[in-house]
C-alpha cells in the first residue's frame, strides 16, 4: 500500500438506502476516502448478472470531501463495473459489499448479488470483502457487525489477499459479547430446496412464488461457515475465482471422447 | 443408470427459440426423454440470478411423446429450479444448457447465464453440462458443436460427474474436420475490461452502454481453455461448487482477527 489513505469502493444489493450500506459506510469512512455504487432498487438473488441490453443512467446523490455516492438502474456487479470503469479518481485499494440484509454462507454466495459484487472487484484485482448479517429485517441491528467489520478492515488492508481471491463474511444475529470469535471456514456444502407456492390470478392464470429452505448435507461439521454461524462465531470464507475441479480434469481425461 | 430411457432436462439463456437450444434438443432426443425449460426472451449475462421478487408464469407450447417444452418469464438458474420442483415427472438423469450462441470459457462462467442453469443442475445433484459455441450470430453454424455433442453426453450418461461438480464445454467456430480433439482443460485466468460507452439522450441526460474487450492473463498456457480453443480444440472445463481457497484459509488463520 502507498502512504495515501486507502479509496475504498462500496456497494451492495439492497438499495442505496439500506440501513446495512450505511452500516459498512459508517465504519469504512474511519480507514479512507470512500466511492459508493449502489443500485436504484434491491437487486437480491441477482448473482454476477451483469446489464448488456440497455443502457445504465448514474445519478450521483454525494458530493463531500471523502465521500462520493452514485446510484445506477443496475445490479450489483455492474456497480462494480461502472464505478471502476468511469467513476473512481483512481485505482481502489479495497472493495467492499454489504452488509447484506441476510445470510450469505455456504451456497449462497453463488446467487448473491453482494458476493457478485465483491467476486467483480476481485476479478479487478482489488482486495475485495462481501458481509452479512444473519437477519433479513430492513431495520436489523448492525452493531454487532460493525463491530467486528473494523478488525476485519485493518487486517485486510495489512495483510492484502492472494490474487483471484475474496473473502465472503457472514455474522451471526446476536449482541457483541455474544459472539465466540472470528472462525475461517470453508463453504458449506448444501442446497436450496426450493419450493414454488402456486396461486391463480383473478383471470385464472397460474403463477408461482419463489420459496425454498437451505439443507445442510453436513450440518455437524465444524469447520463449515454454516456450523461457525450456528455455534456463535463469525465465519469467514475466502473463496476463489477458478472454479475448475482439478480432480474431475484427471477422472475425465480417461473417458472415451 | 436405471434401465428406463434417460430423462434428460435442457435449458438455455438465450431465449426459448434460439437456433442453440434446437440444436441441443435435436441430439439429446436421440439419448432419451426431454423436458425443456427456457425463458420467453434472452438472458444472457444473467449468471446465476433468481427471481425472488415477481412470480413466474409457465406456458407449455409442447407435449409430445418424448419432449415437454415450457417457456417462462424467468432466468436460466429460474429454469432449472421451477423445472425441478414443479414441471418433471421424475429426477431427470442428466441437465444440458445451451447450446449458447458465444463463448462461456475462462472466466465467462461467472456471468453466463447457461452455465448459471448448469452449476443449478449441479447443485440439484443432477450430471449437468453447459454448451457453448464461439460465434455470437443468430443464425451460426451448430453442425460442429452437434457432431461432437454426442459423444460427451454419452460418455457423461457412461461415466457420471462427481457430485457437485459439472462441465463447461465450449466449442470453436470451426468445420468438424478441423477439430484437433477434445482437450480437458482448466480455466484460463482472465478478466472482462469492461468499456462503457457514454452517449446523451435527446433530453440532455447521460447513459452508458457495456462492452469490453477479454484479457487473457495467460495466452500462451497449453492446459487452459482458451488455448484449447485458439489451437482448434474443443475444449471441457469441469467446475465444482465449493469456492472456497484452502491455501488462503491457512494464511488468514495467522492474521490477528
């Protein structure tokens, strides 16, 4: 790191109000010069989507002396995209997503629009941290996570992150003195059972309602981020672009092709 | 394998009539029964998005002996699960995307939509593959990608994939008799230098419109996708599920959190 205090890029995917963006701009405001991207609207379950149809409109709603704040009609990695392609003054040193209203441990990194946000600074080569709060109210207590966000902050900014690596950092729904510690896990191998709830509208078509419950294939093992949730601690995961089974690459180059 | 006919569920990303998912319904009807599953417009660039906020509907514009084919208002990873939970009439046996009309190599499977609806299979625990071609048009050429399709679905009906685990197969835009072969390959390291294109409505108001450009972060590497690709191989990637970076877990654990 240069001797300039850190520029740190935000953003987040429920909406440029969310009570959890203030929470991480609230704490990220202590380490450096912050750029928010955020979304008009909350983009959940969005995943890395990213807008090639139509075009993006930025509005920028802050103008201070260390804080900028721009809103765009897109999803959370275009946020990314947008806010290092034509907004930033210069190189992030840190990007930053969340807090999600909710979890995001285990497979839910793979539909978030938080972790597609922060996986999108990561491929730009920034350090990159998504959070989460196990609660999924909109006016959901974000002290406890505040809290720890600090030590998690400083820690990454000395120590930076391996290339094509970001952390996903999900904390438990419980007061400070609660929480045991800070676990590193890994991701929780698992599935959304979805359900669809069919209703007919007063026309009698049929439509169906995304439901569905997480279920743990190994709710007993402790080195997962769901059993650290589960048992009190804070789970941090560092999760990896290259997603290439490098075991499935030797299994296949035996069959027959 | 049961002795029953394959069960075999496809989907797509680009749109319920592209030229890309007739082509893989006109070769995977030779292994089995299908169940098509794709959205009324393109998705693509969708990653694995979920709808969470505006119901889905299905339309059913097929039913035939061998081939069910519904269109929904959904994304790709909508597809598949609403597939799954409310359209098959058994777990299917296999799920294939695609064939998607441009490439989803290196790290294009994080924004592709049709590898979104492949890594859903997966994570239904179904065998799941998704196909690509490298020509972006419409109206492109599936002959190659077709020929040599057939001898992947069968070696994956053969062989089976490691659970959590599927293939990202991409195909070069070349005759069949140029291809080399099929080469096992990992992803190449990569990133999307997003260039957006500013332009001003008739109003006064700003917009901007994504493109960008692919830059191989390692062009001349032999056991990448890319490649595979550039040297007139076809070229399979398998992915798994779990992110997460095991060497980083072990570097993180010595910082002071």
């Amino acid at each position: 790191m240069s001797n300039k205090k850190p520029y740190i890029l935000i953003s987040n995917d429920d909406g440029y109000q969310a009570k959890g963006l203030a929470a991480i701009i609230s704490v990220a405001k202590n380490f450096g010069k912050l750029i928010v991207v955020s979304s008009e609207r909350g983009e959940s379950g969005m995943s890395h989507a990213i807008t090639m149809k139509t075009p993006l409109r930025v509005r920028k709603i802050k103008d201070e002396e260390n804080l900028s704040f721009y809103v765009i009609n897109g999803t959370p990695a275009d946020c990314v995209k947008i806010g290092m392609n034509q907004l930033v003054e210069r190189k992030p040193d840190l990007v930053l997503t969340g807090v999600n209203h909710g979890s995001n441990a285990s497979i839910s990194v793979v539909y978030s629009g938080t972790l597609g946000a922060a996986r999108e600074g990561c491929l730009q080569q920034i350090p990159s941290i998504g959070f989460s709060l196990l609660n999924h109210d909109k006016d959901a207590d974000f002290s406890t996570v505040t809290h720890f966000m600090s030590k998690i902050i400083e820690q990454t900014l000395a120590n930076g992150l391996e290339d094509q690596t970001f952390l996903n950092v999900n904390v438990p729904d419980i007061s400070i003195n609660e929480v045991k510690g800070v676990k590193i896990c890994r991701q929780t191998k698992g599935v959304w059972k979805e359900e669809y709830i069919k209703r007919t509208d007063p026309n009698g078509g049929d439509y169906y309602w995304l439901t569905g419950a997480f279920d743990n294939f190994e709710p007993k093992v402790e080195d997962t981020d769901e059993w650290a949730l589960a048992n009190n601690y804070i789970a941090i995961v560092p999760i990896q672009i290259d997603g290439t089974s490098y075991a499935e690459m030797d299994n296949i180059k035996n069959w027959n092709l």
